[in-house]
C-alpha cells in the first residue's frame, strides 16, 4: 500500500517540474478583476481528468484516484500555491457542487430510490418478484434478455433506470448466475443509449434546450436515425445474449459466475446493504406497486416543473422539466406511497418502515461520495477552461474536411465526456457549436453532426469511471464500481469503433437508411468474428 500511495504522489512533484520547465508563466498581480490560470483553455485542462481515470483503472481504487485529479486540478489553477489550491478543492469544488440545487436534488433522489428498494426488500417484495420471475424466466439467457425489456421500457431518466431495474432485476440475475459486472453492463447500456433516442426523456429536454434558434424537439426526433452509437450499443448487447458472446474481463467474470462467484473480486461494497426478504408476507404486488407509482409520480413530478398544470402541453413539458426537481418529488411521493401500502397490507410495521431509510442512505453512501468527487473534478476542469479548449479544436477542424466532420465530432465528444464524466455538458459545448457552422450552409449535415454529439457523448459518458450514470450503474447493480468499468470498456470500444466508421460513411451518403443498416452489419460482422475466436461462455 505504501508504494502504490508514494507512486500515485511522484505524479505531482512530475508534473511542477515538467510544467515550470517550460509550460507555466507566472500569474498576473493580486488584485486582477478576474483570476485566469497560466493554463486556461490549453490540452493541461484535461490532465487531471485523465490523470484521475488512468489511476482508478491501474490502482481499482476509485477515491483516492479521483481526489488525486481533484488536487492535481487545483494545483495547475493555483500555480502551485498552497493556500489557493486548498480554498480551490473545498470552497469552490467540493461545497460549491455539494450547495448546487441540482446536485442536491440528485443525492436526494438517490437516498429515496434506496430507502426504497430496502422497504421493497425487507417487504419480501423482491424476494416474491424473483421466484415469480423464476416461473417465466427458464435460462440465463432470459434473465439477461428480461433485464434489457425492463432497460428499455424506462427510458425516463438514466439515473432512474439504473437504480430502478437493478433493484428489480438482480434477485433474478442472481438466480440464474449473472455475474454483478454482466449485469452493471446490461443496466448502463439500457440507460444513456436508450434515454438519448427516447423522445419524451430527460435527456430530450436537455438536448433540446442546447438547440438555440432551432426547432429543437424536431432536430432531436430527426437525429434518432443517426444516433448510431446508442442503436448499435442495444443491437450489440442483444446480440451477445443472444449468440453467447463474452470476451475481455467479463468473460471471466461470467466463468466465475458459473461457478458461484457473482463478483470475482473482493471488492464487494453493497454486500452489507442486503436485507432479509419476509417472504411468508411478501408478494410480487409489494414491488410492482412501488415501482408502478415511482415511475407515475416521477413522470408527473417532471412535466409539473415544465409547466404541464399551467398550460403547457406535455411535449412542451418535458422539454423545459427540470429533471432534479421533478424526480425528487417524485420519488418522495412513490415512498409515500409504498410506506402506506405496507402498512395498509400490514407487511411491515411503522418503525420497520422507517428503519429503512437511514438503511437505504447507508446503501447509497458509496455511490454518492463518486458522484460527490467526480462532480468536483468536473468543476476543477471548468475552472481550467477545458471546454473552450475543445470547442477551439471542433471550430479549427471545421474548416476542412466537412464530410468527416461527424466522424470527427464524435470522436471529440468522446473524449471530452470521458475526460469531464459529462454527456449533458458535452451537449452544451458541442451543440452550439454545431449549428452555427452547418445551420446556413447545410440542414441536413447538421443533423447528422449533432446526433454525432449526443452519440459521442454517451459513448464517453459510458466509457468514463467518473461518469455520474456508470456510478449509478455499479449502484444498482451491486458491482465494484471499478469491475464495472473494466469489464464495459471492451464492449464500448467496439460499439465505438463501428460507429466511427459508420459516422464516416454518414458524412458523404448523408441517408440514415444506408449508413445505418452498413453499421448493423459491420456491427454483427464482428461479433460472429468474436463468437468463431471462440469468445462464448455458457448460457444454460
């Protein structure tokens, strides 16, 4: 532990030495009307991102890693002051994003959604829901296909889905030996992918909103076709199911689990967070109807902050709802709700009831103190200038070469939404930008360069361990968080990589209904390559 702890602190005096080697001028006098760093706005805006990811991967420790970025961010803006970088990580990291409305909305959305899934468990909910689902679920195969249906039916919220299917679906996962980290993919590959080419979604609302001067909702439904990576993401995942086709780290992690050994690793930080299922009171009703009402009280809590009850229609709603707030209130509502079911059908007693809240927060320390870290790396890279950095790149590269320029777009998307952890701020940064070079010259370029920006941002807000919807992910699974990541990432890249090209082919035939179909092709071509190298595992 000593060495490990003293290579990860060689990074630091590394970096003063390279950066005041020829890198870092000095600040300007005290007293300026604005402070900028000596590397505002220049490629060290995203060290200490890709710092923070490259020691999580290597060490499998995800909090010291992100609070190394935190610390690393804050010494290239304090120029190495020791009092400014200090005031930097707590005054404008840490409780600057723990004081944000929208942040605490979130984490008091978390701590509901586990209060609630611990109610359901200790209800015998979940226990009663899986040997149901053991009456109509006969392999392994159906499990996992099972998991993908719930995904994709949820496709409000990424946050919610997460939460929502894993507290579902991982008693019959469990079952039929799906390992943690399989079923972490299945959940994050039903979230972003499947709320980005979801119309009535919160993600909709947001990308909608970036589309200014435009008819946003009608460039958001017209980009679907050419949100290539989120369509092959599912036909990919479907398909692997389907043909048995594991490879890279989640094939052992499925040979494990075979086996009996759903987690391959020791790291196992929910483990204490299982409940004791009453099963001679419990029934599948005491989890559906919770799930029911939380899905019903979170859309009305999201159309009610756009204005649905004063006037404006539900398209309309969704699109200016203001996803933090809605969910909070929903999910409040939907624990009203199941707390007075249990105590109508006399499962569970008051005080068991309220025993469940401090538990589910218990469940859910984990999860928040990432989204607290990586929310505070994301402000130490705002603070650097890292998104003029990379709208400077996208604007230079839209000069020349305008058929590649989707291509290129998502590349850039991706890296920048697996540096900052971030698809929604990728759509800030990119969308704009996007339009004002296409919107006079050409449509329907534009559509396709925009759905390269949501597609880009979802394939690096999937790929980025500091992403807040992988945290949920490994959440809702039960997975080290770090398993998680190491086990999705092979599967991203190839998703990635067919959808690279595929961007390419977009960029000159400019038609969904050619350049999607050569995807889907490419797509299973190389999944039968896999399946022939020998890369399956048993599915019984």
């Amino acid at each position: 532990m000593k060495n490990k702890s003293q290579k990860r602190f060689c990074l630091l005096p590394i970096l003063a030495v390279m950066l005041l080697a020829g890198t870092i001028s000095a600040f300007g006098a005290e007293g300026e009307a604005e402070y900028v760093p000596a590397v505002y706005a220049t490629f060290w805006s995203l060290v200490p991102p890709i710092v923070a990811i490259a020691l999580a991967l290597i060490s499998k420790e995800v909090y010291s890693s992100l609070f190394i970025g935190i610390l690393m961010g804050a010494v290239l803006y304090s120029n190495f002051n020791f009092e400014t970088t200090i005031i930097h990580i707590f005054q404008d990291g840490i409780i600057s994003v723990l004081s944000d409305s929208y942040n605490v909305g979130i984490l008091v959305f978390l701590v509901i959604l586990g209060s609630m899934v611990c109610l359901m468990n200790k209800a015998g909910g979940s226990a009663a829901f899986g040997q149901f689902a053991a009456t109509k679920i006969k392999s392994k195969i159906g499990a996992q296909l099972a998991t993908i249906a719930l995904g994709v039916i949820i496709f409000i919220d990424d946050y919610f889905n997460c939460l929502t299917v894993g507290s579902v679906m991982r008693p019959v996962t469990d079952k039929f030996k799906v390992s943690r980290a399989k079923l972490s993919y299945l959940i994050d590959a039903t979230a972003a992918p499947v709320c980005i080419i979801a119309p009535i979604s919160s993600w909709a609302a947001a990308v909608t909103g970036f589309v200014e001067g435009e008819d946003g909702f009608s460039i958001f439904i017209r980009a679907i076709p050419y949100n290539y990576y989120a369509i092959l993401t599912i036909i990919m995942m479907i398909s692997m199911v389907l043909l048995r086709i594991e490879f890279g780290p989640m094939k052992t992690h499925e040979i494990n689990a075979d086996s009996g050994d759903l987690y391959t690793t020791a790291g196992r930080p929910y483990a204490n967070a299982e409940e004791i299922a009453n099963t001679t009171k419990g029934t599948v009703m005491d989890l559906l109807i919770p799930i029911l009402s939380l899905i019903v009280c979170c859309v009305i809590g999201m159309i009610y902050t756009g204005g649905f009850f004063s006037g404006a229609d539900f398209v309309t709603a969704f699109s200016n709802s203001d996803a933090s707030l809605g969910l909070t209130l929903g999910s409040f509502f939907g624990l009203v709700i199941t707390v007075l079911l249990y105590q109508i059908r006399r499962v569970l007693s008051f005080r068991d009831c309220m025993s469940c809240i401090p538990d589910g927060f218990k469940a859910m320390v984990p999860a928040i103190l990432i989204l607290t870290f990586a929310w505070t790396l994301k402000a130490m890279t705002d603070s650097l200038g890292a998104k003029f950095y990379v709208a400077a790149l996208v604007e230079a590269s839209a000069k020349g070469l305008l058929n590649f320029l989707p291509a290129i777009i998502f590349i850039v998307g991706c890296l920048l939404a697996f540096a900052t952890g971030t698809s929604w701020g990728t759509f800030g940064i990119l969308i704009p930008i996007v339009v004002a070079v296409f919107e006079n010259t050409n449509p329907q370029l534009m559509i396709i360069s925009i759905s390269a920006c949501m597609a880009g941002a979802v394939c690096g807000d999937h790929c980025s361990p500091i992403s807040d919807t992988t945290i949920m992910a490994s959440a809702g699974a039960q997975c080290e968080h770090v398993n998680h990541v190491a086990t999705q990432l092979p599967y991203a890249v190839i998703a990635a990589v067919v959808s690279f090209i595929t961007y390419i082919v977009a960029g000159f035939v400019q038609n969904a209904w050619i350049a999607l179909p050569f995807g889907i092709i490419l797509l299973l071509g190389v999944l039968i390559v896999l399946k022939a190298m020998g890369n399956t595992v048993s599915q019984s």
